[in-house]
C-alpha cells in the first residue's frame, strides 16, 4: 500500500495503536476509507469531514487528516454507520465512502464482524488479516450534496453573554446559551 499523508500503512498500524490504544477493524477500515475518500475528492482544499460514527473511525481519520474534532473541520453525526464524507463546505459537494455490504459476502471474517453474526470482543487475527487483504474493494464511494445546515461554519465570531449563567456563547443560539435552553447534559 503506497504512502497516506506521509505514513507507510505499517507506520500508520504503529501510531494508531499509540494513539488509540488498541487496534480495530474500524481503524484498519479507516485508512482505506480516507485514502478511497482523498483520491475520489474533487473539491477545493480545505477540505471537511462528516464521519457517521463516533466510534474508532473518527481516530483514523484524525489521524491522516487535518481534520479533528477540535478544530471544528470534522463533524460527527452519529448515523451508526461506518462512514465518510469529505466535503467542499462552501459548495456543499463531497464523496462518501462507506462498506458496500454487496462486496463483502466473499469475506466470511468481514461478513461476519460487520453484520454481528461474531462476537465483537476480542478480534482475531483472522479478521485484522482479511480486512488488510480485502482493503478498498470492499468499499463503495458515491457523490453527496450536503445540506446547508450542515456546511456552515463551526465557529461563531459573535457571542453573547447568557442572562442565566452569565457565560459566553455563540450569539445565534438565541436569547440564552443552549444549556439554560434546557440542553445541558446535567442535572
């Protein structure tokens, strides 16, 4: 597998286990996905990244990407699915790479993990193995037009100071801040 922004895909197997602890099938998937993703993406730099899980996918993508969660460039939308769309956010055009469940039925470890026919405890080697194997030819990709809600701009310039809390927020949330709306986690 030739290089990722840098990384040998060995090299990006070692930082990910630094990184995230352990490995998965998601984060092996993940370097596949944006490689798929960044060959496919005809939009201008920078780019942004909606990734439809929160669970391991966004690491990989942190990983090889100028996208993070912390600089507002990836957005997660917890669809439960293992998916990515890099997108153009002025234009709202992107490419979204996903597990073309019609491509896997020939890998019994991947079929498996990825329809929860196996226990997803402990990963064999087998699975790791196959997945290595199968790379990009388990993937479909297809062009997507965003909605506009969900190109705007993460960072608000103007903010507010709620009459509640009498913290700082992003002035268009309203009158108050979102949690003295009522969206505040605690109790």
């Amino acid at each position: 597998m030739k290089e990722l922004n840098g990384f040998s895909f060995e090299e990006y197997l070692k930082i990910v286990r630094s990184f995230h602890g352990h490995l998965t099938p998601e984060l092996i998937l993940g370097c596949f996905m944006v490689r798929l993703a960044l060959e496919n993406f005809y939009g201008s730099e920078p780019y942004y990244v909606i990734c439809e899980t929160p669970y391991y996918l966004p690491d990989a993508i942190q990983i090889l990407t100028h996208c993070t969660i912390g600089n507002g460039m990836m957005k997660i939308i917890d669809l439960g699915r293992l998916a990515v769309t890099f997108y153009d956010r002025k234009k709202g055009e992107g490419i979204r790479v996903f597990i073309d469940t019609s491509k896997i039925s020939n890998w019994p470890e991947i079929y498996n993990w990825y329809t929860g026919k196996r226990e997803k405890i402990k990963i064999p080697e087998s699975l790791i193995q196959e997945l290595v194997t199968a790379g990009a030819s388990i993937l479909g990709l297809h062009p997507v037009s965003l909605k506009k809600e969900y190109r705007t701009e993460h960072f608000s310039d103007i903010f507010s100071i709620c009459p509640s809390c009498r913290e700082a927020y992003p002035a268009k949330d309203g009158a108050q801040c979102r949690a003295c709306q009522g969206n505040s986690p605690y109790e």
